[in-house]
C-alpha cells in the first residue's frame, strides 16, 4: 500500500514564489503542477513502478489540466510557458512521480522546441511561414485530441552525444522521406501517438552530415513501426523505454517538426535546449529531502509514528542534505533563469555545471536520506526506495551525462575556440 501524499504537509513550491521573484503568472502554473503531481501522480506512482507500466492516464489528466499544451505557443491556442516556467513546473511533478515528469519532458520539448526555441533562431521568411502552418497542425493535434508525443533520439553510438551524424536515416522521396534506423530507449514506447525522431536526410551518395538532421513526427501507427524488446530497468520503470525500430517507414514532409537545418542550429545556438532532462531530477532531490524530514518527525504516512529528529547524527545528516540541495536549487535556477539563443562561455558553462550537479546530488541525496532514515525507510511500501532508483538514472542520460559535463567544463574552461596546443 503506498503513503496517502494529501496527508504530507511537505509540498510547499520548491522555489517560494516571493523569494525567487516569480511572477504571479509564473507562480500560477507552478503551483497547477505540484497539486496535480500530488493529487493525481503520486498515488498511481508506485502501481506503474512495480509492474513498469506507462501511466497513460496521467497524460489524459494532463489533457485534461491543459498541461499537454504548457508549451504551445499562445498564437496557436496554448498556454505558451516559456523555458524556465516549464523547468519549474516540471521539477514540482518529478517530485510525485519521476517517470511521469521524465515522459511528459519528451511531450513537451517537442512543442518547446518548435515553440519558443525556433521562435528564438534565424530562418528565412519562407522556411519561418511553412514552420507555423506545420506546428499548427501538430498543436491542434494535442490542443484537440490529447496527442502525445515523444522523443526518441538514442541509438547506442556517439550520436545521441552529439558526436556524429545519426543512424537513423530519411530518404527523400516524392511528398515526404522513407526512414529506416533504430531507437534504443524510446520512452512512451507503445503509448505515444507520434515519435519526434532524430534522423539524417541523406541522398543517394551523399555523406551523413550532422548538419543535415530531421526532426520528424513519425506516427506510432504508420506502416513499418515496431516498438521490440522489453523494459525491465532499476529506475524510471513507467517511461517503458524499449526499443523503435523503423523500417522504410514513409513520413510525409508535413511531419517535419523544425525546418531543415533549424535541429543543428538549435543544439549550436540554443544549448540549453539539452538542460530540460533535469527539472525531473531536481524533483526527485525535493522529494528524497521531503520524506527524510518527514520520517524522522515520525509523520511519514505508511510509516511507525515513531521520532527520529533528537539524535545528533540525523541532525547533521539532515543539515547536510539541506545544503546539498539549496546548493542545487539555486545553481540550477540560475542556468534555468538565464537560458536564451547564443548564450555566453559562463552561461554555457554553469548549465553543465547545473545539469552535472543536479544529476549527481539527486541521487547522493537519496541515498543519504536512505541511509539515515534507516532499513525502514527503504522498504517499498514507501516512496523513498523509487525515488532511489529513478535518481540513479540522471548521470547517465545523454546529451549530457555527468561525464560528458564534466569533459566539456575541463575543456571549455581550460580552451577557447579553436585553441590547440600545437606549436
Ligand atoms: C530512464 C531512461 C529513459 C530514457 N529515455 C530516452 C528517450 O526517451 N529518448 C532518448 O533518446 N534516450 C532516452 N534515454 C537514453 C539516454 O539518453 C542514453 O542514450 C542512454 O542512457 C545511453 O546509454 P548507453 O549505454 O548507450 O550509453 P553510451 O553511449 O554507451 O555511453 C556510456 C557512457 O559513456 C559516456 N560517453 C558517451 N559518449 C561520450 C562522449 N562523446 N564523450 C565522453 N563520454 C561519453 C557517457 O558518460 C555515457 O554515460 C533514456 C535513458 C534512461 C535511463
């Protein structure tokens, strides 16, 4: 039986909207999110962890609270959050429920990045006209229908890092292109109604060129997609992240999400587009601090009413984690605060730096407030043994795993562009 949350006293905002100079509209949304993460997320959490099922439900609620449309621009009929109102939001989901706020980024990026972000880079007048009447079609199909979309972009080679063109490839052909390729952990596998597709548009003969990426919305029931294999991870166990394999599947030029050419320019110019993977984990670094405090003054539902506050050792433990997240919280509001189009050399720096230690101190707080809350406290008839595991999952998750954070902030603090070496 999981822990009644509507009991928990501990859902104050994560950034009180006074002292972090919200807006009230800001606040608003905010605040929409965290009563719905504990309202609707948390009690179907623990169900969806155990048997690694995807909680469609969630996402026909989230239809439902407009929250499917956040990020839709308002010209197109959404609520047209911008960056750092939709990290917020999502952080105060990723505390109910990580694989439902880890999903709904893969939702929402593909209309924050054919929103807000395409908004904020250079196109030519024609390629800017054909974009709008594209995403129009695709926002209508969420505005209206509750259309839920994905993102699967990893294939298990360098390029999902960034590194090299991807596999996955689009041929084009008369009114659209054949791809071909797969996908490995493609969250909201079986359950999205279009996969937003990283892909490499490649004539015949021509090199693959990183440049020449697509982001396509491929239709989960076009002839040639197949979602294989199965899903049976330590953490994040409801995004059922299996395998997409596309096998000369056409999709037609209406499907593009970004105009040719406007993905490399978004990854160059727009970097910060690649932080939207932590709200989750920030969540998640709430939420393990939440239950500690919780559990020690022996109110956690679920639990023995017994206090654990009066030993020393638990103050200490609970005073470090304390500063381990407001450390956290106010770096990554920073990077979060100050994301734009061509940001500068710090900017870019502080959002490794943000994504980095969200990741790692998500976890490192989880397993501090196991440790301290003692055997009981990690049985799973409580929260606190998932949010372990899904916390675990952050650093490894591309384009910005903790260790490729930290191989760009060496590099980039110690190198200026195009500097070597060499004598
Ligand atoms: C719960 C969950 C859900 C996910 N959902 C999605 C999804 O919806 N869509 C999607 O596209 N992906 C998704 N991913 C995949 C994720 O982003 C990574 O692609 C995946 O975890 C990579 O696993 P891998 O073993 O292939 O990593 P590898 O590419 O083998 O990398 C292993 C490690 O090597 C390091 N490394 C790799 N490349 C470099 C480099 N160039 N420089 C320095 N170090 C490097 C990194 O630290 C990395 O962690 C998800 C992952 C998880 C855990």
């Amino acid at each position: 039986m999981q822990a009644d949350f509507d009991s928990l006293d501990t859902d104050a905002p994560i950034f009180a909207p006074g002292a972090f100079r919200l807006s009230d509209r800001e606040a608003d949304l905010i605040a929409k999110a965290r009563r719905f993460g504990r309202r609707v997320l948390a009690p179907r959490a623990a169900s969806h962890d155990r048997d690694a099922t995807f909680p469609i439900e969630n996402f026909r609620d989230m239809h439902d609270e407009g929250l499917l449309s956040i990020c839709v621009p308002r010209e197109h009929g959404g609520t047209g959050a911008d960056f750092k109102t939709y990290c917020l939001a999502a952080a105060e989901l990723g505390r109910y429920c990580g694989s439902t706020a880890l999903s709904w980024n893969m939702h929402v990026c593909s209309t924050l990045w054919s929103g807000a972000l395409a908004d904020d880079l250079e196109m030519s007048a024609a390629d800017r006209d054909a974009h709008r009447a594209r995403r129009d079609m695709h926002y209508r199909r969420i505005l209206d229908n509750g259309a839920i979309y994905s993102q699967p972009f990893s294939e298990g080679g360098a390029a999902a890092a960034g590194g090299v063109a991807f596999g996955t490839e689009a041929r084009p052909v008369d009114g659209g292109f054949l791809v071909k390729g797969r996908k490995i952990f493609a969250s909201l596998s079986g359950a999205a109604d279009y996969y937003g597709v990283l892909c490499t548009e490649r004539r015949e003969g021509e090199a693959a060129s990183r440049r020449n990426t697509l982001y396509l919305a491929i239709p989960a029931g076009a002839t040639g997609v197949r979602v294989a294999g199965d899903w049976d991870p330590l953490g994040m166990r409801a995004t059922v992240s299996r395998t997409l394999v596309l096998s000369d599947v056409f999709v037609p030029e209406s499907e593009m999400l970004l105009p040719r050419g406007v993905y490399f320019l978004a990854a160059t110019r727009w970097p910060h587009m690649f932080l939207t993977l932590s709200p989750t984990y920030l969540g998640l670094a709430q939420a393990a601090y939440d239950f500690t405090v919780a559990y020690l003054r022996g109110e956690m539902p679920g639990a023995l009413s017994v206090k654990r506050r009066m030993f020393p050792t638990k103050q200490i433990a609970v005073a470090e984690m304390h500063i381990q997240l407001e450390q956290t919280k106010a770096l990554w509001f920073q990077a979060v605060s100050e994301a734009c189009a061509n940001p500068s050399k710090q900017q870019i720096l502080r959002a490794y730096a943000a994504q980095f230690s969200v990741m790692e101190n998500a976890h490192a707080i989880a397993a501090k407030a196991i440790r301290t809350c003692g055997g009981q406290a990690m049985l799973k008839n409580l929260a606190l043994e998932r949010i372990y595991r899904d916390s675990r999952c952050g650093s490894l998750m591309l384009p910005w795993t903790a260790e490729i954070c930290l191989d760009r902030i060496g590099r980039e603090a110690l190198y200026e562009t195009g500097e070597t070496d060499e004598q």
